[in-house]
C-alpha cells in the first residue's frame, strides 16, 4: 500500500510538470505557419515544436516575447488612484520588470563536415586558389610538362568530361532529391540516391566519396591549366586544342568542392531526416507570449517564411479598466412648497425619477477563464452629466474580449443624495414649513443603490517586457 502510494504521488507530480506541445504547422503551398491553439494555461511548461517540414532543408528558429495588455488609467479614476496622466497601468497582476534572456543569432550554414574540413585543411590537401604545382606531386607535373602532346590533351580533356559527367550526375540526382523532398522528408528516397552515387563513383561510404568528388575537381582544374601551358606554348595552335580548352575552360568555371561537399552533407542528413522540429520551451505567464518563427532554406541559405503567432494566458488574475456608462438607481428626490395657509407651507413631492445616466470607469480585478472571458470584482466612479454628482460604484463583471474588450457590469453605487433637514416638520396632513421658507431646506447623507454598467476599452495595447 505504501509503495502504491509513493508511485501515485510521483504521477501526480509528473503530472503537474509535464510539458505540453504546441504544434504549429507549416503550410507551403499558402507559405503560411498556423497553430492548434491560441490559448496557453499560465504557470504550465509549454513546447513548440514545428511540423511538415523537412528537416534536412529547412532551419528553424522562434524568438519568445512575453507581453501585457496595457492602457491609459481612465481620467475619472486618476484623482481616485492619485496617478499622473502619463503613467499605465497592465493588465497583468505581475508588472515587475522582466529580463529575457537573448535568443542566440541565426548561426552560419555549416557547408562541411567534419570529416570533409579535415581532408579539406589536410597539408597534402590541393586547394583550389593555388597553382597547379600545389594540385598534384612536383614530379607527376614535371612529367606531365614534358611529355604533353595534343594526343595526351585530348586523352586528357576525355577523362576530364568523364569526371565532369560524374559530377552532374551527383548534383541532378541530388537536386532531384531535394525538390521531391522540399516539403516532407524521404529517407527511403534519399538511400537510393546514396546507394546509385556511391556505385558511380566506385567508393563505399562518405569519407571516400568526398575524397573522389575531390579528386574529380582537382583533376578538371589541374587539366584546364595544362591546356592554358600548352596554349601559351604555341603560336599557332590547333583548332581542336583551342576548342577544347575553351570547353574545358567552361566546365572549371563551375567547379567548386565546397558546394559538392555541401550536396553529399545534405543527401547524408537526408537519410534521417524529419518531418517534426523541436523549436523551444517556455512557461506560460503575463498576458500572453508572442512567438516569431523564421524558416530558413539550408542549401540556399534564403528565408522561407517570418511569422508572429500570439498566444494568450488563461486562467490567471488580471488587472485592468475600463470606461462606459452606467445607470444608478439612486437619486435626489424633488419637493416643492404649496401655501396651506397664511402660516404654514406644504412640502410636496415631485415626481420620482427612474434613475440617472453617468459616465465613468472601473478597475477590476478578475479571473481569466478564457483568453477572451473573464469574470471578478470592479471599483470607480462615474459622473452624471445631468445634476453633476459623482457616484463611486463596487460590484461584480463579465469582460469579454482579449486586447479590445466588453464589460458588463452590476453592483453597489454610493453618493450624496439630499435629504429633508429637521427644520422641515410633518403632521397628519403632511410635510410642512413655516410660510417664511422660500427654499427647502436640506443636508447631503451619503446613501447607496444599484448600478449597472457597460464598459468597453479599445485602446489598449501589447507591452512587450523587452522593451
């Protein structure tokens, strides 16, 4: 029984502490990113993780900025609240100042390998800035030099085109790979594509296929420089020479190693590539969290695609106003004086009015049930602009809305209403005074009624914490 309940208690914190995704989607035919959700529950942990992509040819990145909703302090409040015009206030509950950590640049395309920048900063290694005395061994060029006839060029420029097809073929296939694989990764696609250049070039695993792709290059450049010598050489050469050599000459123009190292890294990365990319972790809190995503094409090194998706908290405690009308029920009752007789006047009354229309504003306090529904206490004031008195009201709301909102609103309204004085007597006929009154005389009590309320707030805006 004890150990049941130890294994009870610890799913019960797993439970609390687990992670939940949310799945943003990418769309590549409307190039448009959409998410399953828009609402995140404060205080829970939260991943975003990207799917329909290719993992092997697109990078993702999100940057995180958590927001408030904030807005000016209505003007009827400000003398209430002793706030300066200048000062917000936010929606939030938490207005400490935040501090978020930076999220890292977009790091450089990485073109190599490790194991192709090792053979690359080999000391051996021919590199293609040099001369061709640093292509192949001081004695193979020396022999070359001596023994190069036109025969040799052309057997030379043959073997060089046999290579260069050998390239093309490695760069339409894996072109061809890439396009199939733009949007959804085939890995079984990509170890046939593996399998057919390997064969091509008679070599077995990726080391030794970047060392003959390396080969090959080194080979068409060190045979275009031949032809440049042997050209130089004569001062009347062939036709056919100058022909070849011009061929040749367009076919080294194109060559680059690092762009062929570039294509074996992405058919390898290919074979386990995925559809689904982990982006980022966060705890949801504040108003909300706002999320720009930016997909970048790993070949071409170009951006696919920049989007903020706004997420908004709920279930959470909000502090926020609002401004609107109101209806009280609590009003100056009138009188007036009627002579009863040579001594004494009648106070009558009039009669009664139904209410009084004010505008005002409320601070309230609520509970976010929904990133668009919340429900609490309020406090403010409203003034009539018909007998001009101000009423301070407490109660209970429901707003509706995320960033523009909605509020109704019902409770308890306090303020000065006029009441007969004692000097004003009563008898069996009624209220009276004495005939040398001219006004009624009365005295301000603060009494209290019911008030309901439709508020609304339209300008308030994001305050991201960064800024």
């Amino acid at each position: 029984m004890k150990k049941l309940a130890t294994l009870l208690f610890f799913l019960f914190v797993f439970t609390i502490q687990a992670q939940h995704d949310i799945l943003l989607t990418y769309d590549s035919d409307k190039n448009d990113i959409s998410a399953d959700r828009t609402e995140i529950v404060s205080k829970r942990e939260y991943n975003i993780v990207l799917d329909n992509v290719n993992s092997a040819i697109v990078k993702a990145t999100v940057k995180l900025r958590y927001f408030d909703i904030a807005s000016d302090i209505p003007e009827v409040l400000k003398p209430i609240l002793n706030i300066s015009s200048s000062d917000q206030i936010s929606f939030d509950k938490d207005n400490k100042s935040m501090f978020m950590e930076a999220i890292s640049e977009i790091e450089a395309l990485e073109l190599l390998d490790e194991e192709a920048i090792l053979y690359i900063n080999k000391k051996d290694s021919i590199k293609e800035n040099k001369g061709i005395e640093n292509k192949l061994s001081e004695l193979e060029f020396k022999k070359l030099q001596e023994h190069v006839q036109t025969d040799i060029l052309e057997n030379l420029y043959s073997l060089a085109k046999e290579k260069s097809a050998l390239l093309d073929t490695l760069t339409n296939k894996i072109n061809n790979l890439y396009t199939r694989t733009l949007v959804n990764p085939d890995t079984a696609k990509a170890l046939i594509v593996e399998q057919d250049i390997l064969q091509n070039f008679r070599v077995s695993n990726k080391n030794d296929l970047i060392i003959e792709v390396s080969r090959a290059v080194y080979f068409i450049k060190a045979t275009e420089v031949l032809f440049k010598l042997r050209l130089e050489k004569i001062d009347t050469p062939s036709i056919k020479i100058t022909m070849l050599y011009a061929y040749l000459k367009e076919i080294e123009t194109k060559l680059s190693v690092t762009e062929y190292i570039k294509d074996i890294k992405f058919l390898y990365v290919s074979k386990t590539a995925k559809s689904i990319i982990t982006l980022e972790s966060f705890k949801a809190k504040n108003a909300g969290l706002q999320a720009e995503v930016v997909l970048i094409n790993k070949r071409t090194n170009d951006t696919i695609k920049t989007q903020k998706i706004n997420f908004y908290t709920k279930q959470n405690v909000t502090f926020d106003f609002s401004s609107g009308f109101f209806h009280s029920n609590k009003v100056d009752q009138g009188y007036y004086l009627e002579k009863r007789d040579t001594l004494i006047n009648n106070v009558l009354k009039e009669n009664p009015k139904k209410g009084d229309i004010s505008i005002g504003a409320l601070g309230h306090i609520s509970w976010r049930y929904t990133s668009s529904f919340k429900a609490g206490f309020n406090l403010g004031a409203s003034i009539s602009p018909f007998d001009g008195k101000t009423r301070y009201l407490i109660g209970v709301s429901a707003i509706f809305g995320r960033q523009n909102q909605i509020g109704f609103n019902i409770g308890t309204s306090f303020t000065k209403i006029k009441e007969l004085s004692n000097a004003v007597k009563e008898d069996n006929l009624g209220l009276y005074v004495n005939s040398s009154v001219t006004e009624i005389p009365t005295f301000d009590r603060i009494r209290r009624g019911i008030y309901f309320g439709i508020t609304y707030n339209v300008t308030s805006t994001k305050k991201f914490k960064d800024e």
